[in-house]
C-alpha cells in the first residue's frame, strides 16, 4: 500500500512539473530583432534573450519574499513555509503596443520616440497548499505580475505586486535574476562606482560589479546590463554565482506595501559597442514622465568653482565665467564650516568667510551669472525645510549634494525626496558621490547631474576615459568635473578639450582645480566657451572600449565633434556624411594636439571650409584628442 501510494504523489508530481514546464511565452522587439522567450518548469521562472537570432543571454527570474513574515501574516506555520516562488502558475498574459514621442526639458536628443511591445505575465500562488489557499480565500491573495518590454534598443523587464486587497506589506528579501552568458565572455567590472574598471572574465571575482555593466560576447556581441526607473526601493549591484552567472544582489532587503514595482533590468545587446551609446535613451522611457509643473528655473550650462572662499575671489569668478561663457559659479565644501561636523550650519555663512551671500547673489544675477552651493549631506539630512526657503530667498540657482548615503530603501527615498522638495523651491541639484542616475531626471528634471564616476578628482588616464561613454555614461549624465591647466592631469589639453562634448552633463563644471588667473588668451579654449551642454542631436560615431571614442553633437544647425583617443597614437578618418546635412557648406573649427608647437598648452588651431562628405584625417596623439566646431553657412 506504502509503495502504491509513493507511486501515486510521484505520478502526480510529475503530471504537475510537467504542465508547468509547457508555460512558455515570447515577445519581440518592433524590429523582429530582439526576441524575449519566457519558461517555467518545477525548478522556477526562467528566460532567454536573442538578438539577430543569437543568445545574448539567459537565465532564472523572481523575487524571493521572507516567507516568515508573509505567510504567517496569512495564517501558514512557519514549519510550512517554502521558497515562495516554488509554485506560482501563470493565469493570464496582456500585451500590447506602444509608439510615441515625447520632448524632455533638455537632453541628447529634443525629440525621443518611446516605441515597444509589452507582455504582462500574470502569475499567482497555486493551490497545492491549502491552507495558502484558504488565506488567499479571505482576501490575502497573492500576485506576481512579470512585465517584459521589447524595444528596438533593447528589452527590459520588472517584477510588479498589484494592489491587494488588504493592503499587503511585503518583505522581498532577494532578487532571484540571473543572467548566464557564454564561456569566455568578459566583463569590465567595476567594484565602486568611483572605481577603476578591469576587464575579466566570467569568474572568481571577489567583488560585485557597478552597473551599468558592458560585457564582450565570445562571437563579438556587445552586451550591457543596466537597471532603470530606480525609486523608493534599493540599489541593485552584479555578483558572481558559484556557477559563474551574474546575480541581481540588492543592496538589502525592501518593504513595500502594494501595489509597487522593482527597478526594470535593461538588457542591451550590438554588433558595435559604440552602437549601445545610441541607444540609452531607453533609460528615460523607462521612467514616468515629468512631474514639475513649472520648468523655467531649470537651465543648463557651465559651471566654475569658486576655489578660494572669500569675497573678492567669489566676484572675480563670476566676472570670469561670463567672460568664458560660463552660466554659474559654485561654492564648494567649506563656505558654511567643516562639513563634516555636526554643529556646522548649512543656514549661514561661517564667520570665517567674509561672503555675503543675498549680495554675491545679486552681482551674479547682474552679469547673467547663477549661484550653486554645495552642502553636506549631515547640513542636508538635519537642515533641509530651512534650507530651501533661506536659499531661495538668496537667490541660489543649484545645490549641490555631498557624501550622499547610496542603496539603502531610506535612503533612496529620502534622497529622491530632498529633489522633490528642492524642485518646489525652483532650486537645481547635482548629487555627488556614490549615486548613479537610472533615469529619475525625466521624471524630475531639476535633478541636472550627479557624480557616481571616476572623474579628474582623481585624475585617471586614458584607457579609463575612453570606456566611460561605453559604461557609466549608458545610464546618464556624470559630473566628471573637467580639468585643463591642473598639472595632475594624465591627458593632453586636445584630449581634455573633447570631453566637453563627449560627456554629457547639462550642468558641466569646468576649469576644476583652476583658478581665473590660470587662463592667458588660449585659442582653443574658445571651444569651451561655444560649446553647450545640452543637445538637439546626438550620435556616437565610432569606437572601441579603452580605445578610442567619436561623438558628434548638434545644436540647431551647427555641431561639435569630440574625439578622445587611448594610450596608443591612431590616425582616424573622420566621414562628415555620417552627421552633416547633405549639400550644406561649412566652417571648421578644428582643436587638436601638435607636440611641435612651443605653446605651453600644444594646442593647434586649423579653420577649414568643407562640404558635407568630406573626411577630415585626425591624428591623434597618445593620450590626446580632438575637438571640432562645424558652423553651417
């Protein structure tokens, strides 16, 4: 009887696996290039992504719920309790199609076309336990919808709990998505997000990875991982399996009350690298749209640190940023005391710094010249409803945030929070530290930048810069905070130049580490005073990793070109059919290295007249740059 009763649950058990193993579900891109295919089996969730009919990458999906708070709350003892994806059942799939365009405040691009198809896969617990399902029956179900975006760019996907009945409190206590890749795929992992990147392979690293994450299939493919829509939830980093697949590892665990989603994971894939950089727009449309009913106070441009913090310097610098075309000044760290200390107030000036802030204020304003200043996050978390109304009354334009506290539920929320609050009071933000962007400026546009980079605070070489637009710069702007006289930097000044256009930061601090008197008449940096921040057009051109980057920007009629090149000298064929207008005649301006010249910055200055077609031969120096001005007639 014992062994007919075994043979009975087994058959049962296997008729149920093998029912759920049959639960598959695909979707597409509009283009029929990227194919999502969605799977259960006994073992879970599952899936695989395809571009061009090639595997970009595969793996499990779900969320892990602390069982122990959930089910007792439903009434199950907690010697019942399972893996609570154990045995989700797919009920239903919705789909459907979207294809508009919207125009942000500012941006790469003033046009960006949000176009994808959706499958919402709809999923709840099974009835195998009954007392779940009594619990369920009391008005304590428990849904899991999986949604799947397929865009042109790539697809995205995001786990959502609908609104339950009773207003569940939910503990997700680990994100179960996998991504496996191909033996001898390599990674350009970066631990911190001011850290320096390697490229390794699938294997033994001993720390998380930064995301936004690039990874070179075996076949060439080029793959980024990326996580968007990040709010009242916790950061996500890349770890390493024992089976040398990378795992979604959450900061900590979340609490949510539904209805609520997680961040999207963006998957990317590209013949070309230099292709994804095309592509990242798909971030913002991964975000609600904006929400600041007023936008006039948000104007972008250039920004130059005041270094001294006295009176005098304060109005000298301003005197000097319009005459640079630059739009601000900033007062960084130490304008209202030690930062670090408690009892320093980010409420008024310290007695040591003979600033009078409303009147600084006031000659800015008569020169066209805005004020930022920073302050700590200690002043920021303690002081923040009696700073916004004192600074406003100043007449500030921006703070910026310092030593922000990054990944944490609380501190995401309290974080996104202070630029809810700083967008009522007209105030512009640049976070810096540790965060990086997922998209959240669409949605609140005053946030302008944020740092989350290895930038020329730390003076970093080439091979570092020219991954950056490959990396870090998918997920959104960064204040890398351009040097050019600094004798630290590792670069050349055409190198440092080109920055100003293949970075995108719509506010974008110049001179860092300089002073006004460091400035005797240099030519080029008439490149710097024209360029914008902010753009109608953007295309990346050409590049490879660590290499070598090509960016071309259009503002109106007219565009800019930065070139920044690696460790080793390359000459380059720059087409102008692949951005300018056909037919249209123009004036280059045209930057670029000349170790022959006895200028102290070796900058040599060339104006051409050229028709769109022509290519324009650049060679670039080890470590160097080029940077072109292209001025329609």
């Amino acid at each position: 009887m014992m062994n007919f009763r075994r043979f009975i649950l087994f058959a049962v058990l296997s008729l149920a696996a093998f029912a759920t193993a049959q639960a598959a579900e695909q979707l597409s891109s509009p283009n029929g290039k990227y194919l999502f295919r969605f799977t259960q089996d006994h073992r879970g969730l599952h899936y695989a992504i395809t571009w061009e009919g090639r595997e970009v990458t595969r793996g499990d999906l779900g969320v892990d719920i602390d069982n122990h708070l959930v089910e007792s709350a439903m009434g199950v003892p907690n010697d019942t309790c399972q893996l609570w994806t154990s045995d989700l059942q797919l009920t239903g799939v919705d789909r459907q199609v979207v294809d508009t365009t919207w125009r942000p405040v500012y941006g790469e691009n003033a046009v960006v076309r949000d176009h994808y198809q959706q499958m919402t896969l709809h999923l709840q617990k099974g009835a195998l336990d009954r007392r779940l399902t009594d619990g369920y029956q009391k008005g304590k179900e428990y849904l899991l919808d999986i949604i799947v975006r397929a865009y042109d760019e790539g697809v995205a996907f995001q786990y959502h709990f609908p609104e339950a009945t009773n207003g569940l409190f939910i503990h997700v206590s680990r994100e179960l998505t996998t991504y496996k890749f191909s033996p001898g795929t390599e990674a350009y992992q970066e631990s911190w997000a001011q850290g320096p990147y390697h490229r390794l392979p699938l294997s033994g690293w001993k720390d998380e990875s930064e995301r936004p994450l690039l990874l070179s299939l075996p076949g060439g493919l080029q793959v980024a991982l990326l996580e968007a829509g990040l709010h009242d939830y916790v950061r996500g980093k890349l770890r390493l399996t024992d089976d040398n697949e990378l795992q979604v590892s959450m900061h900590s665990p979340a609490d949510m009350i539904t209805p609520f989603s997680t961040p999207w994971r963006v998957v990317m894939a590209a013949e070309r690298a230099v292709d994804l950089i095309n592509h990242k727009d798909l971030v913002l449309n991964l975000n609600a749209p904006c929400r600041i009913q007023d936008t006039s106070f948000i104007r972008p441009g250039k920004a130059f640190r005041v270094a001294q913090l006295n009176m005098a310097s304060a109005l000298q610098c301003v005197d000097f940023a319009q005459e640079r075309g630059l739009q601000y000044i900033e007062l960084d760290a130490g304008w209202y005391g030690p930062e670090m200390k408690i009892n320093s107030s980010a409420l008024k000036v310290a007695a040591s710094r003979d600033i009078d802030m409303p009147q600084l204020c006031r000659y800015a304003r008569s020169k066209g010249i805005g004020v930022w200043l920073y302050v700590n996050q200690r002043a920021l978390s303690q002081q923040l409803d009696s700073i916004l109304p004192l600074y406003r009354q100043w007449g500030v334009s921006g703070l910026k945030f310092g030593f922000v506290q990054v990944g944490s539920q609380m501190w995401t929320t309290w974080l996104h929070d202070a630029v809810r609050k700083c967008a009522d009071y007209h105030l512009m933000v640049d976070i810096h530290d540790e965060y990086r962007p997922t998209g959240w400026s669409r949605t609140y546009p005053n946030l302008m930048t944020q740092e989350g980079i290895r930038g020329n605070e730390e003076m970093p070489d080439a091979t570092h810069n020219t991954i950056l637009p490959f990396t870090r710069f998918l997920c959104g702007p960064a204040d890398y905070t351009l040097c050019y006289f600094n004798g630290r930097v590792k670069n050349t000044k055409a190198h440092q130049l080109a920055m100003s256009v293949v970075y995108y930061s719509p506010i974008t601090f110049m001179y860092w580490y300089d002073q006004p008197s460091a400035y005797k008449g240099e030519r080029e940096l008439d490149f710097w005073k024209t360029c914008p921040t902010v753009w109608d057009e953007s295309r990346a051109l050409d590049g490879q990793p660590g290499e070598y980057i090509v960016q071309a920007r259009r503002t109106g009629n007219d565009w800019h070109v930065g070139v920044m090149n690696g460790m080793e000298s390359r000459t380059l064929a720059l087409s102008t059919s692949d951005f300018l207008q056909k037919g249209r005649r123009y004036i280059v301006e045209l930057y670029q290295d000349d170790p022959t010249l006895t200028t102290r910055t070796k900058v040599s200055t060339t104006v051409l007249k050229v028709k769109s077609g022509r290519t324009i031969t650049l060679k670039l120096q080890p470590s160097g740059g080029a940077a072109l001005r292209f001025i329609q007639q």
